[in-house]
C-alpha cells in the first residue's frame, strides 16, 4: 500500500514525523498487540518492511497467495487502526535519533544533507527525510497521530497486489475489507515551487575524512516532463556503468578518482541532475576540471549513434529486470499510479526513449547543464580545505565552461 504522504506533506516543525510511521505501523494496532503483526506474517512464510520518501510511505507484504487474505487485512489494519503505544513510539523515536546521529558521523551523509539543502532554498526536498535530531526528539503521540489521521485516508492510498491471484475472485473480497477504512477530506497541501536558480552555489565540507568527495547537480523536470527521457539518456552516457564517458576518462585512463557516476534524479516535482564522485584530496583540480569538461562537453557536442543505441538498450534491460519478481512489479505500479497517476507510464516513458535523437540529447545538455543553475558541494579532508576555497571552485565552474564552449566554437568555425 503506497500511502501518499512523505516529508513534502509535513511542515517545518514536523520534519521527520513521515518516518516515523514507517517505524510505527507494524508494531501493533486496536487489535494486534506490539509483535503479533511480525509473527503472523512470519507464520506464513512472509515477510514485512517499509520505507519513506519525500513524496511517500510504503508498506508491502510479501507472502505465499494462498495466504493473500491475511496480508489484505494485515495492511487494511495497519492504515485504519495503528495503536502508536506510548512505550513503543518513545523506543521508536531513540532508535531514529541514533540513525540521525550515525548519519552525522558519516561526511558522505553529511555532504549529502547540505547538497539537497544548498539546492533547495524554498522546496521540502531540501530537508532530509529522517528530519532533524531536535524536532523528533520532541514529538508526542498526538503529533504522530495527527499526521497519521490527516493523510492517511482511502482517498490518498494506492493498493497493488501482484503475484498468483484471480482478479474477478479477489477484487470483491478486496473492495469489503477496504471499504471498511473511513474516510475523511484531505488536508489542503501548500504549493511550494522552487524559484529558478540563476548563479551557481558553491559549498566546501571541512571533515575528518579519508578522502575527498564532490556532489553535482543541475536543477531539471519532474518526471512527467517531455524532457526527462533524453536526460535519462544523458545520464546513461555520461555516468552509468564503466563504459560511461566519465567513469573511461577520469576513472579508467587518467585515475583522477576512485568511482563516478551520473544520474537523472526526476521525483513527482522537478529534480536534478547529478555527479557524484570519491576521490583522493591532491587529485580535487584535476578531478573536479575533468568531471567539469566531461558534463559540458554534452551541451556542445552530440553524443553518438552509437552511445545512444547503447543507452537505450541499458534502459529497457532495467525495465525488463524490474518485472523478473513480483516486488519488482509491485513497486513499478505503484510507483506510476501514485507519482504519475497512469499505470500505463512504463511503456508510454519506453515509447519516448526510442523516439529520442542525438540532438534531442544535445539541446536537453545545453539547457540544463549551465553554470548558473548548477550547485557544487565538495567535501574535503580538513588538511586541504584552506586550499580549496569556494572562491576557487567558482572560478573554475566558470572558467571550464567557457573554456569548453570556446573550443567547440573555434571547431565549428
């Protein structure tokens, strides 16, 4: 059951209360106690788990289908009556605290956290999902119930069961246990758009680290967006896999860094797109220029055929990975009807990578990947940070893009 309230739908002083439920839910309701949730499923031969995002929270069963009633009414439960024991949620509550504290011990989760944060002045993705140590060491029950009798309603839940099951036999018995779960309006959702970004923003980490680690990202689409498929093909040839553009260059021939890549990130609200890389600190000049001329070479040049066949086979051989389990299948659907509301999203999104054309790639690279709408974070053993200054990766963001048009200019002239 995806249930369409993240940390987009919480305000600023309920950072983290999203994730909290994910924790809670399946330690007991009205009439499940604390551990019956657990044993019932493993009594099947099952499994449970959760998980938090910005734009939801997801709960799944997996089980033998002859035991399919029971997980319905396990998941129905778990929405409709969660009991949010006091003892529970406070052992809850410590347990989240010390995730956020281990995060704070990691510079990676760190670089991470002041990234979205740098990228994101105004929008929730800024804020990290767990939340902050000093709002949810604060919460109450009534906070936590609060958002749960908000948002956690029929009208804002997608169901999906996929595996050895007979539609017209089970869509009955599914309707009377979910038509059982009240119903209540919708709390009214505050628009929050991201205002265009229109310099770069810089950032340097000073940390006790073994090595150094720089984060990229370039504000784009969300995933309804005509662009995305080309930016997903971008993505493929700059920095998926070790045939990619940036892991040849910077990893294979010159070992200016220890690993590279590039993704699309395109959430239900627009997102970004990013490289990321580790990397010894004496390397960070060389490094960060190479990543540099690499990304902006894709807005003045035009991949090749045969990158972009490439590319479009390694999409569609994900596609086809996803459906080889049922979880897989689930998750796909899910992940349509409630980001996208259209189940049919998968092959209309397949539909479009194969339409795309290697200028289809370039206009995409030079509309997106511009200094001014780009963010940089580099995170840097305490050692080098005096002499990498934000001042001086500003000026070499600035410099190598200029430096990459001109020499693609004077090749075309």
């Amino acid at each position: 059951v995806w249930v369409k309230a993240g940390s987009v739908q919480e305000e600023d002083d309920e950072a983290g209360v999203a994730h909290v439920h994910e924790h809670m839910l399946f330690k007991g309701t009205k009439s499940r106690g604390v551990g019956t949730i657990a044993r019932e499923v493993e009594a099947a031969g099952g499994e449970i788990n959760a998980y938090t995002s910005w734009e939801m929270t997801v709960y799944f069963v997996n089980m033998a289908s002859r035991f399919k009633k029971r997980g319905i009414d396990i998941l129905a439960d778990i929405i409709e009556n969660a009991a949010f024991d006091e003892q529970e949620l406070a052992r809850e509550l410590e347990v989240i605290r010390e995730e956020i504290r281990r995060g704070k011990d990691m510079p990676a989760r760190r670089l991470s956290e002041t990234f979205y944060a740098t990228a994101y002045g105004v929008h929730p993705y800024g804020r990290p999902v767990i939340g902050y140590d000093e709002i949810v060491k604060g919460f109450t029950r009534e906070d936590v119930l609060r958002f749960y009798r908000n948002w956690y309603v029929p009208e804002n839940l997608v169901w999906v069961m996929v595996g050895d099951l007979d539609p017209e036999a089970l869509m009955p018995e599914l309707e009377a246990r979910l038509s059982r779960i009240p119903n209540r309006p919708l709390p009214v959702q505050k628009e929050v758009v991201e205002p265009p970004q229109s310099a770069p923003h810089v950032f340097v980490q000073q940390e006790d680290a073994k090595e150094a680690r720089l984060k990229i990202g370039f504000h784009i689409p969300d995933i309804s967006h005509p662009d995305v498929p080309a930016l997903d093909l971008l993505a493929q040839v700059l920095g998926q896999g070790r045939s990619s553009r940036l892991y040849s260059s910077l990893r294979m021939e010159r070992r200016l860094v220890n690993s590279v890549s590039a993704y699309s990130m395109t959430p239900k609200e627009p997102g970004l797109f990013i490289v990321s890389s580790r990397l010894e600190a004496e390397d960070i000049d060389g490094a960060l220029t190479g990543i540099l001329e690499e990304t902006f070479r894709v807005c003045f040049e035009p991949v090749t055929i045969e990158e972009l066949n490439k590319a479009k086979t390694q999409i569609e051989s994900d596609f086809i990975y996803q459906k080889q389990t049922v979880q897989g299948q689930a998750r796909e659907l899910g992940y349509y009807e409630a980001i996208v509301g259209d189940l049919g999203f998968g092959e209309q999104y397949l539909d479009r990578i194969r339409t795309v054309r290697a200028e289809d790639v370039l206009r995409v690279g030079r509309t997106y990947l511009r200094p001014q709408n780009l963010t940089l974070g580099a995170l840097l053993p305490k050692t080098e940070a005096d002499q990498t200054s934000k001042k001086k990766l500003l000026k070499q963001v600035t410099s190598t893009y200029k430096s990459t048009e001109s020499r693609f200019a004077a090749r075309a002239g």
